[in-house]
C-alpha cells in the first residue's frame, strides 16, 4: 500500500478501464454470438421456406394428406380438437385415433383467415422447426458450450431429414420443436434457473409428447436430471420434478386412451401408429429381420443424412468432450447421450413402425446434431486452442461445402420429387367435374394414398377401400371382387370413380393391367368422363 494520493489516483484509473475493457469485450462476445444464431436461423429460414407453395405430392404425400384432410374438417365441419377426421372413408364422420392436433389446427385457423391454401400447413411446420434450431442451441450451449451450440444448431438447420420433415405437413416438427423446447427450460431449471421454469417446461414437453409419442423419448433426459439431483439428496427439488412429471403422464396416458377409444368405436376403426412393433410382430421376427437395419442404413445414405453427415456423426460420437470439472457440468453434458440411448431404445422396440413411417426417426435428431457439431469442431481445429484462424475457418468452410454439396441439396432435391403428382392431376380433374356433394372413389398412382379425394375438395374412398384392419395398399386378386367392393361402394353414394393411369399397388401391379376387367365393367355400366394420358374418371350410375 501507499500513501501517495496521485499514484492511488492513477491505479485507480486503470483498474476502472480493465473493468471497461472486460465489460465491452463481454458484450461484443455476447453481441457476436446473438448475430451467429441469427444467421444460422437465416439459414434455416432459407432451406425450410424454399419451395415452401409446393403441393402435397413429394415423398411424404400419404402421411401428409391425412393431415391435411384433419385440417379441412375442423376448418369445415367442427371445431373440436378431440375428434379429428378424415376425408377418405365415405360421407362420414371418420374419426380417427390420432396424436394431438396441434399443426392441423394451427393450419385450420389460417384456412378461417386466409382461406384456403395446401401450403399453410408447411409453413406452421417450417416455424416449429424454427422453434426447434433455437431450442437446440440453447440446449447445446447449456451442455457443452457457446461452440457447440453454434456447430450443432448449423448441423440441424442444414441436415437433410430436419429440412425435409420440418417442411412437410406432419406433427413431427411440433413434437420435435415442443419436447426440445421442454428439455431446454428444465435444464436451464435443474442448473439454478427461476422455479417459473418448471411449469413451463412441463407444459412444452407434454404438449410435444401429445403431439407425436415418439417424443416421450427425450424424456429420459428429465428423469436422468431427477436422478442427478436424488443422489445429490435434493429430495424436495427431486420431489416436485417427480409431481409435475406424474401430472405431465396422466395427460398424455387420458389423450392416448382417448384416441384409442376414438378410433375402436367409429368407422373405418383406424388408430394410426399400430403395428409394426416388437410386441407384435415377436422378438425372433425383429432378429430375424436385423431389427430392420439394412433399411435404416439405407433411408440414412440415400434420403435422410448422407456420408457427410454419418462422418461427421462418427466421429462426434468417437471422440468425446474432455471431462468437466465442475459435477453439475459434467451431469449437464452427458444430455446428448442420454437422449440418444433413449431414441435407441424406442427405435429397437419400433423398429417396424419407424422404417416404414421414416418421419418418425425426427426424434433422433437433436442429439444427431449435436454429435454432428461436435465432430466438425473435432476436424475444423484439429487440435488448434483457438477456433479463430484461417486454416480453421478454411477448413469449417470446407466441412460445411462437403455437407451442402454431397448430402443437403441433392437429398433434399431427392425427397421433395413431386412423385404423386398425377394423383394431384386426378384430384384436380375430379373438382373440375364433381357436383356440390359427391363422393368420389379415387386410385392414386400409389395405391392407398388419398392425394386425389384430398385435391377433389370432396369426401370419398380410397380403392380398395381401407380402414381398420383392411389392407389398401394393394389391388385384391380377381376383377370379380374387386367390382364387388366397387358396387359396394356405389350403394353407399359414391357418384366418381378415379383413377390414375400409371396407379401402382405395393406389389408392383399397374390398376390398368391387372384389373382390366374392372375397366371393360365401368366402360358398360357408368358413363366415362375422361379419358385423358394419365388418368380415367367415370361417373357411376346409382343403383
């Protein structure tokens, strides 16, 4: 110490500028990561919007369509959110055992002010996918760092599948954007945030899981944190997590039975997501079958990440972060792998179920990117202390360059092929020529797929019809039933038969050919309409 008051003056001085300099440091930081995310969200704004008008024909249609149809009958027939219906199994009501309507509603209310457009229920899933790059970075800065949140939520905003799905009419990107949006506020809770979290988090999280019961894996990470704080002898935190986790199952378990309920007690009997799971099918089945992974590989490669991203994922899961110091930093950053245990657990149990409705591998994307972003800091520092030099930055362009060039453009290109676009043409020739009320039977060119009663603006069936335990995705064997089911059809008021010229059954069979005799039967007893390349409609007599 010293008494000289000048040379106090002077160390004074200069303590208050470090304290300046820190102070301005800290904001510019923070002020250079607020501008990172917002142009990683940019970024998600332009692969999630691009093509965003694009009809409900691409690889998705079928699911797609069931949505959409949901959303017509709130907008036209009813308001109330716990009957959702369909518009492809007669006059109706078809009532459906169906997750929680959230995306289909939101897109019902746009239909009240705007009118209608098939591309609103894009656009209320491309903002949940928003939802979910926000969420994930928050998450992934929370776990691991500022960095990471940065390279993960890059990896989730360009990665194929996320592109894909979060611009498809599907409950998938609620799911994904709300139980995201869950775990995030509960663990910024279990790491000293304000109580007020806690309610909130058990509400994002129980409306995800509602939308889509896949979500229900990401809460493996909650009680994984529950755990964390048991054995730290937090019992009364542990105690109230526990209480807002029992309420938050009794609310998905009475929807579910509900919807069950709904679908066992109105026709066509149809609960969607049944079937297809080890229970069923038998354990032996799944190993027989290699629990489904040659599939997996291939919807992986060839649609949904490609081999820049699957690198970029091995390598992440490879090579782990160095070991926190601090206990609550180390249980905070083992959330990836804990979500990603869970996903794999639901995915060996659904194994059937998942790959044949390939949207449902969405939950498995969080923790994905995460991985992802870890292993493009691995291969863009290299070792390096400072990510700010120009051999990294040369070579985090060069990574991002592989992933867009190799996976996102030409994946996403792939699976946003118009493939249903005749059934689109049938629809829309099916409008032009149906009357106020008719029903109509409609073929599109993938069997089973209600594109074409869904761009017709009317209610009808799908041929051969479906429902229930019904198989509508293949023709029946003989012209003789099939004219059968056609005749039943038109006792139940069905005035237009559709069907695209191309129109092919899971086993390969083209309508045109292998139900010729159906075609000499309508050409002798209902009146052709259209006769055009790619389509036949007739309009059928009344009994």
């Amino acid at each position: 110490m010293t008494d000289d008051p000048e040379l106090t003056r002077v160390e004074g001085q200069q303590c208050q500028q470090q304290t300046i300099g820190r102070d301005m440091a800290a904001r510019y930081y923070l002020s250079l990561d607020t501008a990172i995310l917002l142009g990683i969200l940019f970024i998600a704004i332009v692969f999630r919007f691009h093509k965003i008008t694009l009809p409900l024909v691409d690889g998705f249609s079928w699911r797609e369509i069931s949505t959409a149809m949901m959303a017509d009958n709130f907008q036209q027939r009813s308001w109330n959110i716990f009957f959702p219906q369909v518009s492809w199994t007669g006059p109706g009501p078809s009532y459906q055992g169906r997750e929680f309507q959230i995306v289909s509603y939101l897109t019902a209310l746009l239909y009240q002010l705007f009118g209608w457009h098939d591309w609103f229920g894009r656009v209320v899933a491309a903002f949940f996918g928003l939802v979910t790059v926000f969420s994930l970075h928050r998450l992934t800065a929370l776990c691991w760092d500022k960095m990471h949140a940065h390279a993960a939520a890059l990896a989730y905003a360009l990665m194929p599948a996320a592109i894909m799905i979060d611009s498809s009419f599907l409950p998938d990107p609620a799911m994904l954007a709300l139980v995201t949006l869950g775990v995030w506020l509960f663990a910024k809770y279990w790491a000293g945030g304000s109580g007020w979290l806690l309610p909130l988090a058990t509400l994002s999280f129980s409306l995800g899981v509602l939308s889509k019961l896949p979500g229900i894996a990401a809460g493996a990470v909650i009680f994984y944190l529950m755990v964390c704080w048991i054995l730290e002898k937090k019992r009364k935190q542990a105690s109230w997590v526990f209480l807002s986790g029992l309420l938050s199952l009794a609310s998905i378990g009475a929807y579910y039975i509900w919807a069950i309920y709904l679908g066992r007690s109105y026709p066509p009997f149809h609960v969607a997501g049944t079937g297809g799971y080890i229970w069923d099918d038998g354990f032996w089945t799944y190993v027989r079958d290699r629990f489904y992974f040659k599939s997996l590989w291939n919807t992986s490669v060839l649609w949904f990440y490609g081999y820049p991203f699957l690198v970029l994922l091995a390598v992440g899961l490879w090579i782990p972060l160095s070991r926190a110091e601090d206990p609550k930093q180390r249980s905070l950053s083992a959330i990836p792998y804990v979500w990603l245990t869970a996903a794999i657990i639901l995915y060996l149990a659904a194994a059937g179920e998942i790959t044949s409705n390939v949207w449902n591998f969405h939950i498995f994307h969080v923790p994905i990117a995460m991985f992802c972003g870890h292993g493009a800091l691995l291969l863009a520092t290299l070792g390096s202390r400072t990510v700010l030099t120009p051999a990294v930055v040369l070579r985090s362009i060069f990574i991002v360059a592989i992933a867009l060039a190799w996976s996102t453009l030409p994946l996403v290109r792939t699976m946003k092929k118009p493939i249903a676009m005749n059934g689109k043409l049938l629809g829309e020739e099916l409008a032009r020529l149906a009357q106020p009320g008719d029903l109509v039977v409609a073929i599109a060119p993938e069997v089973g797929d209600p594109v074409a009663i869904y761009y017709s603006r009317a209610r009808g069936w799908v041929f051969p019809p479906g429902g229930g335990d019904a198989e509508w995705s293949k023709f029946v064997a003989d012209d003789a039933t099939a004219i059968a089911q056609l005749e039943e059809l038109r006792a139940q008021g069905a005035d237009l038969f559709g069907v695209a010229k191309n129109a092919t059954d899971k086993e390969g069979r083209l309508f045109v050919e292998h139900h010729d005799g159906v075609v000499d039967y309508l050409d002798r007893n209902a009146t052709k309409l259209a006769d055009l390349n790619n389509l036949l409609i007739y309009r059928i007599t009344r009994p």
